[in-house]
C-alpha cells in the first residue's frame, strides 16, 4: 500500500477486504494481555498472521520465547503460534505501519476522582498517528465511555494528515472475556461491531466474522461503546442489589444462598446473581461509572450506578465487621490474631488480582493489627496495586500444621484449588464469603457465611 492519502476509499476497502478475506491481512494487537493473548489465539487458529505490540519487554521477551504468563493462556499454545509462523511481538511501535489491523487492548482505569482515564488509548492512538498508512482498520476494544471512539480516537489519528473513512477506517468492538470460564474461548464469542462510518463497518465486520462465532453489527461506534457499558453495569447493580440483600438477610438469619437456590428454580424473568466481598475485575468495578460520568457532562444523574458502587465498595467493611464479631464471640480481638486469607484473584481460577476486594480486606486487617498471610494457588507472590499499600508477602501452603496455627481462616476468592472438606476440618474458625464450604458436611460449627 502507498503511504500516500488515498483518493478512493472504496479502493482502499475494497483492497482490505479482499486481504482480509483470503487471510493475507496482518492482525496487530496492541495490548498484550488478559485481552490481547486470546484474541490472538482466536485470530490465529482462523489462519491470520498477528503482531504483538506491547511497552513491557519482558512480557516480549517471555512470549519470543513460547512462554505465557497469563494462565488460561497455555505455553503450548504460545508455542503453536510460533512454530506455524504465525506470530511475533515486539516493543517497536515504528513497527506499528506494518500490520493491516491495529487492535487496542489496553487498559482503561479511573482516576482517583473516579473519572475516565484515557491516557494508554490517546498514547497508544499518538503512536498509531505517527506511523499510520493509507488503508489500516484501526479498532478500539478497550472499554470505555459512548463517544470516545469518534470524539477521542479519531482527531488524535488523523494529526497523520490522513483522514478516517477516507485513507483510513475506524471501529469499535467491545473485548467480551470471561476469564477462568472453560465454555468460551474469545472465538466463541460474539463480538458487536459498530464503524464511524459504511466502510469502517463492513471491513470490521468481515474481520471478525472471519475468526469468532459471529458478528453483531449495529448502526455506530457509539451503540457498540453504549453496549459494552450496559452489560457491565447490569452485573455491577444486580450484583449489588444481592449483597444488599445478603446483609439484610444475615440481620434476620436468612441464608442468602438458599435463597437464591430457591429463585433461580424458575425458568423465566430470574437470572442469578451471587454475593461476595466486594466487586474484582477490570470492568465491573470500573467501567459503569465512565458512563455516570459521560451523564454528569450532559447534565444528567445514573442513580443506579452510583448506588450500586456504594453498595458494592461497602462489601469489604461488612466482611471486616462480621468477622471481627465471630472473633470476638470466640473473646479474641483482630489485633494480633493469625489470619489467613484465602485468594487475591478477584474470581475463581484466575491469576488475574486487577481491583480484587482481597486487596481492601488485606489493608483492612493489617491496620487492625492482625498477624496476616494469604494463600492463593494462582498469585505466588503478591503483586504491587497502584491503590493499595500491602506489603511483599508469599503465598503460604496450606497444611493441616499451618491451618491449626490461624486463628481464622477468611474465604475471599473460592478457587477449585482449595481442599474445603481439608479447610474446615483443621481450621479453628473459617469465614466463608463465596459459600465454597457449602458442600462440607462436617464441622460445620466452625464456618460462619458472610
């Protein structure tokens, strides 16, 4: 492709639709992690050739050498990607003119006024602009506010002197990835597809519809952003009307649990729901409030949103406060006494601790004095969080020795790992926040649900 500003932007995506559809089109990924890794996979197992790009060498370093370092992404599939031939990282973003597809999968957090921060999309979107060409599908993936997508991206890429829907085709496509769940693999997703224009729908259209399930087209990038934000915030407010409950029902003596065994029996107009000790993750906890703030611009209110945060950012302090009661019931304070904290991911069978509540229970009870470890299969050691102030700490094996030692035992994340029956039977007291002992029939005076 020249490197000229085309005249005929039917040409160009003419030209890029035939490349993509004979599977000669190169797939950028910009983002290479819990995202970029299986969208990699999904484009190579469908025949495309993908480039890395990522700033951490040592995540470039590990993967040149077949390695992973995110868990439900096996060495061996690293491994398979190189030896087709199919796949290469780099930290070289001048490289960035030379895939045909530039996906971004980066990062997009709050800052501490819970604000939207775009910096590692308008930095990634700086460096597309200086080395774009005529002709490359650009695609968002990250999530982020309804706007963002024409508003943001567009003007920082066309500082290039060429010009989106003309030299150069914009889209948005929502990332949809359930980490540690087996069932979906990111090429048997759907993915919702919306252009800033005909063109830049249609060649992302054909792009994904060539490597997952199926494609949902809809009418703009702005429907496909708003999308994204809806399925995230109908979690973040059902989850909390749940815990809402469960502390209601814990007030009254109501097992939240069986409650909602009992509900999801009916097969229509219920869908489950599950408490815990707070919200974990890259989306739920931070990707409703990029839509409250999108309303405070336009003079609007999400009181939804904003309440279901309160209730869910409160989870941890109920946790705090029910287990300093059961302690205290058994005339033992939190200071000083041992405990252990089982599981810093911030769901089941993940290495993933991104906003994991863990973090706010283990600031919690060092700052109340306990004598405290973790345990978690899937994080060894404990890794630095830009919110959180936790000491270096290792993940402690958990023996019958070791479990006696604990004055408590706190249930945080519920990974299939654990050996709950082993748990309970050794353990002088367990706190059980995911109801993972639920199948343990015995000692069950030892385990308090909260």
């Amino acid at each position: 492709m020249s490197n000229s500003p085309s005249s005929s932007p039917a040409a160009a995506h003419e030209v890029l639709l035939e490349r993509i559809e004979s599977k000669k089109a190169v797939v950028g990924v910009i983002g290479l992690g819990y995202v970029g890794l299986p969208l990699i996979d999904a484009f190579t197992k469908a025949g495309f050739t993908c480039q890395g790009f990522d700033v951490d060498p040592k995540k470039i370093e590990t993967l040149e050498s077949g390695k992973s370092y995110i868990k439900h992404v096996a060495d061996t599939t690293i491994a398979g990607w190189l030896e087709a031939k199919r796949f290469s990282a780099t930290a070289d973003m001048q490289k960035l003119s030379e895939p045909d597809v530039l996906l971004i999968c980066v990062p997009t957090p709050l800052t501490d006024a819970r604000d939207p921060d775009l910096k590692y999309v308008t930095g990634t979107c700086e460096a597309i602009a200086a080395n774009l060409k005529p002709g490359q599908l650009v695609v968002l993936e990250s999530t982020t506010y309804p706007t963002t997508t024409r508003d943001v991206m567009v003007p920082i890429l066309e500082s290039s002197g060429l010009k989106a829907g003309k030299d150069f085709f914009v889209a948005y496509s929502p990332e949809r990835e359930d980490p540690g769940n087996p069932s979906f693999s990111a090429a048997q997703i759907p993915k919702v597809v919306g252009g800033i224009d005909a063109h830049s729908r249609d060649v992302a259209e054909a792009l994904y519809g060539a490597a997952v399930a199926g494609t949902v087209t809809v009418s703009s990038c702005e429907v496909a952003e708003a999308a994204k934000v809806l399925e995230n915030i109908y979690r973040a407010v059902n989850i909390a009307l749940v815990n809402e409950l469960k502390v209601l029902f814990d007030a009254i003596d109501i097992d939240v649990w069986e409650v909602i065994d009992a509900a999801k029996t009916k097969p229509f107009g219920f869908q489950a729901f599950y408490p815990g000790p707070g919200l974990g993750g890259h989306c739920i906890p931070i990707d409703p409030f990029y839509l409250s703030w999108l309303a405070r611009k336009h003079g609007q209110t999400t009181r939804f949103i904003e309440l279901a945060g309160e209730v869910n950012t409160s989870m941890p302090g109920y946790v705090i406060r029910r287990l300093a009661e059961f302690l205290n019931d058994a005339a033992k304070p939190i200071k000083g006494s041992k405990i252990c904290l089982l599981g810093v991911a911030y769901k089941k069978d993940v290495d993933d601790p991104r906003e994991s509540p863990s973090f706010v229970l283990l600031e919690s009870l060092l700052q109340r004095g306990a004598d405290l470890t973790y345990s978690d299969p899937h994080v060894p050691t404990l890794p630095k969080m830009r919110h959180h102030d936790v000491p270096a700490m290792v993940s402690q094996e958990l023996t019958p020795e070791f479990l006696a030692q604990q004055d408590c035992v706190l249930i945080a994340t519920d990974h299939t790992a654990f050996d709950y029956e082993m748990i309970v039977k050794h353990a002088q007291m367990v706190v059980d926040t995911r109801n993972a002992t639920v199948k343990v029939l015995t000692n069950r005076d030892k385990i308090h649900k909260t």
